[in-house]
DNA sequence: AATAAGCTCAACCGCTGCGTT
DNA sequence: CAACGCAGCGGTTGAGCTTAT
C-alpha cells in the first residue's frame, strides 16, 4: 500500500511513470530508468560488480553499471553490493549475542537500522531489519512488551491478543492455571489503564471498544469471569471523581474521592477460588489483610526476601536486567516516610543483589513503602511493609471477579512483573 | 500428493541530508 | 539562495521457500 505523496496528497504510485514538475527537482530517482532490468541479480551480473569493484572500487555509483557493463541503476548496484556481495557480510542465523545486542540498540537508538548495523560486524542494516521485523518484534510482543519502547504494554486493546495467545499456548503445554492468572490479571489490570486513560481526558472510542468487548466475551477464554456491565458502567461514571490511579506517593487530601471498603466488605464478596501462580512463578508475598480506621483502606504487605529467585532470573538475562532497572524509573520510594528519589534510577539488579528486601517495591504506582520492619523474619530476612491505597470500586470488582488473593497479587506485582511474569511462563 | 498458509529476505521504493554548482 | 546530484536510510513488497493441513 502506496502512503499519499506529501507534496500534492495523491498516490505516489501514480507518480512513477509520469511525476508532477515540483517532483523533478533535485534527482531524477533510478524508478524512471529506461530500460534498465530491475528485480533479482543474475549470478553473471554478480560476477560483473564483483570484478569491477575489486578492480576499482566503487566510486561514483551512477557512473558504476556502464563502467562495469550493467545494465542497472546505481542505486541497484549499491544495494547489491552492500547487502550481499561484500566480502566481508557475514551469513547465517543471528547469534543469541546478536540478538541481545540488537534488543539493546533498538531500545536506545529505536529503528536505526544502519546504526545498530554498525555495532555488529558483518551484519547489513537490511539484514538486521529483517531480523527484528520477522523474529524479535514478535518475540517482545508474545512477551507482552512494546516493541517500539521496550516497556510492558500498557495498552489492553493492543496487548489483550497477546495474552489470549499465551493463554492459548499455555493450555497447549499443560498449565492452564497459570495461565489464566496472568491473563484474568492483565485483563483485569488493562481495564483500570483504560478506565485511567479515560479518567485523564483521552477520547472514548476506548469506551466504545470495551462494550464492544464485554458484550462479546472471547470464546477463547471460557475461564474469564464474566464481567458484570452494569457495574463497570456505573463504575466508569465514577470514575471523574476518583483522582489519578498511578500517582505515588498520594497524599490524604488527594484521597478525599475514594469510597473505601472495609474488612468486612472484602470478607463479605463471594470471590472465585483463586490459584496463585507458584508453581512456575516467584514466591508471592503473603499478605495479611489489615484495615485501618482512617478514611484510607491501608494494608500491610509483609514480603519475604525473593533475591534469589529474581536475581537468578534476571541478573543471568541482560535484556531483564536492563528492563528491570528501567522499572525503578517509574516510581518514587520512600525510606523511612523520606521521599528518595534519587534512588529512582538505581537499578533493580543491585537493588536485588545488595539488599534485603523484597522487590514488592519495585517501581509500582501502586504500592508505597511504609517502613521496614526491624525484626527479622525466620530466614533471618528482613520483610517489608507497604501501604497500598486503591479504589474501593476497583477493590470490590477484583475481588467479585477473581477472589481477594486475586486483589493481592495484583496490586504487589504490578504491571510490568505480570509482564515479566508473562516472559517466564513463556520460557518455561 | 496437492494445496493453503505462513515465513523469509533480497530488492525495490520514496524520502532525507548534504555537498556542489 | 535555490537548484541540482548523489548516497544512504527506513519502510514495504512479493517471489520463492517451508510448513501445516
């Protein structure tokens, strides 16, 4: 599919044979050539630019194929010669090094092909181009990632495809458990982005596409709950009442526009059976539930110390370990009741290696960090206490949706850890 | 064995930036 | 300063190959 030409706005197809006169000026592009043969080389023809430019070089390109008795357009040779004919390309699959180094760049310089082409030696930027079109964009996005900033994706539309795929392939391979977890909890989580998005002025087709969704529940996912739409709408009309879901920290006065629900509240919602994914996945936080009496719903997340298990994970896997360290980056914590904000760009790897807490922190919207606890648990380890204020709203239609431990583990890992969490059943 | 569907990658396309006239 | 010429870039295409049915 032509795009419009951004001269005059028609088809640039139909500029090819005849283009307007403001198109002309400045080069006369190899796409008018007379009669010159286009399409895949000849191995005559190969053998023609080799010789000329091993005797040569290639100097002018224009003025290389009647030198070399070619009939092409220099751009052709140029392109030939540079993407297969140098001596010095290096064929074959990429290299799981290769790969990494690929995902780095891409993250840094985005689609840079030619200089991301220039840290790997041998490599063409087409090459490379193919590669992260045909392999590793899919690949980020099967892991529920942005292919374009590298991030978990935020956006429910785009990523709920993805997770109904690896819902999919995880009933293939035998752990539909997990896999419903994580994708009811993407699910679940996508919902309040979109509810947030919408919260913060962005336009309603999202609205539109989620009643859409809810009066058509995937058959893919027989398992899902099903969604009670006269609670999410009803919900939705709250929510310009209700401040910003992912500000932290939130101060009380900001909260004033919360309904809070109690202990007995959450005790009185009949929840579905919920199994945490353990198995496959890292220990969860066992989290007490304790209300407290002022007009925030305050709870105790008290976390044993995960390091090894996560470190293992990540500190082995270059491409985790820089995602994780960009994790930090979207929170503040606080130490002590002390904002720290410059702790926001210390990676989580050594964050992980050095310290003893848990990583039920780590960068999540969600989750504060009250105070650390001075006793030791029985490893020897040092939990972590944190506050968590969410919606009542939201609150009651996990818990009726999915059970309360459901709410939990929601709320102590955090979009990008689902995400994560996401990559590890994948690799499993 | 035949056909369809999916994938790969070489080659093409238009555009941009920069040096020259 | 504008017009021109060229090399290089990133997006896209489609022929050929592979895999699934």
């Amino acid at each position: 599919m032509s795009k419009p030409c951004v001269l005059c706005f028609s088809s640039q197809k139909n500029h090819q044979d005849n283009p307007p006169l403001k198109h002309r000026m400045g080069r006369s592009p190899c796409s008018n050539n007379n009669g010159l043969k286009k399409g895949p080389w000849t191995p005559e023809e190969d053998h023609k630019l080799v010789q000329y430019i091993q005797k040569h070089g290639h100097g002018s390109w224009r003025a290389l194929p009647k030198l070399a008795g070619l009939n092409r357009c220099g751009k052709s040779c140029r392109l030939r010669w540079t993407n297969y004919l140098r001596p010095d390309i290096k064929r074959g699959k990429f290299s799981p090094e290769e790969e990494k180094t690929i995902l780095n760049l891409h993250s840094a310089l985005g689609n840079k092909w030619s200089a991301i082409a220039m840290h790997l030696p041998g490599r063409t930027d087409n090459e490379i181009k193919n590669f992260w079109n045909t392999h590793l964009k899919k690949k980020l996005i099967q892991m529920g990632f942005d292919p374009m900033t590298h991030r978990p994706r935020t956006d429910f539309f785009a990523a709920f495809p993805q997770l109904l795929a690896l819902l999919q392939l995880r009933e293939l391979i035998g752990h539909q458990a997990e896999a419903s977890q994580v994708a009811k909890l993407q699910y679940f989580q996508d919902l309040l982005h979109s509810a947030n998005r919408m919260n913060n002025g962005f336009n309603t087709s999202t609205s539109i596409e989620l009643d859409a969704m809810l009066a058509s529940p995937s058959p893919l996912i027989p398992s899902l709950p099903a969604v009670d739409h006269d609670m999410i709408n009803g919900t939705f009309n709250q929510i310009e009442h209700l401040p910003p879901f992912f500000e932290a920290p939130v101060s009380n006065e900001a909260n004033q526009g919360f309904n809070l629900i109690n202990e007995e509240d959450i005790n009185n919602i009949p929840g579905t059976a919920f199994e945490s994914p353990h198995s496959a996945l890292p220990p969860l936080v066992d989290v007490p539930l304790t209300i407290q009496e002022d007009d925030r719903s305050i709870s105790n997340c008290v976390g044993n110390d995960t390091t090894s298990f996560w470190s293992e994970l990540l500190l082995d896997d270059q491409f985790m370990a820089e995602f994780a360290g960009n994790l930090i980056r979207f929170g503040s914590r606080e130490e002590d009741g002390m904002a720290s904000d410059e702790k926001d760009g210390q990676s989580l790897v050594t964050t992980l290696g050095e310290s003893r807490e848990s990583p039920c922190f780590s960068g999540s919207r969600w989750l504060r960090k009250e105070k650390p606890l001075t006793s030791m648990d029985d490893c020897g380890q040092a939990p972590v206490v944190a506050s968590i204020e969410v919606s009542s709203v939201w609150k009651k239609k996990v818990v009726n949706s999915w059970g309360e431990d459901a709410l939990w583990w929601l709320i102590e890992k955090d979009e990008a850890l689902i995400a994560f969490h996401a990559s590890v059943l994948l690799r499993s």
